[in-house]
C-alpha cells in the first residue's frame, strides 16, 4: 500500500493592528466647558464688574 501525504493547512494569524486597541478602549468625552471652568469664567466676570463698580466704570443696573 501507498502511503497518502495528508496536507494541513493552518489558518495564519493576521498582524496586529497596533491603533485598534486603543480605539477600542477610547470613550467619547464632553465637548464643552467643564463645571470647573464655567466656575472660574464666572469668578472672573464678577471680580471684572466688581472692579469696573469700583471705578465708576459701570452704573449699578448694568450689572447681570
């Protein structure tokens, strides 16, 4: 009897894909100011109009 050669084929792995990782594990974030900033913008715009007060720059019913 002949002896028959069996052919194995295995499946090649495919490279990794070094940008598919981190984009996997990326999570939208707020697009916007955060409280932290709309906190300081408002601390800045009451120091301005405490300062433009102080000098006669503003009229009392200006401010917001």
């Amino acid at each position: 009897m002949a002896t028959r050669k069996t052919t194995i084929v295995l499946p090649l792995s495919r490279p990794r894909n070094p940008v598919l990782v981190p984009g996997l594990t990326r999570r939208a974030g707020v697009h916007g100011k955060t409280r932290k900033a709309a906190r300081q913008q408002a601390r800045q715009r009451t120091r301005q109009c405490l300062v433009d007060l102080i000098a006669g720059d503003m009229a009392e019913f200006e401010i917001d």
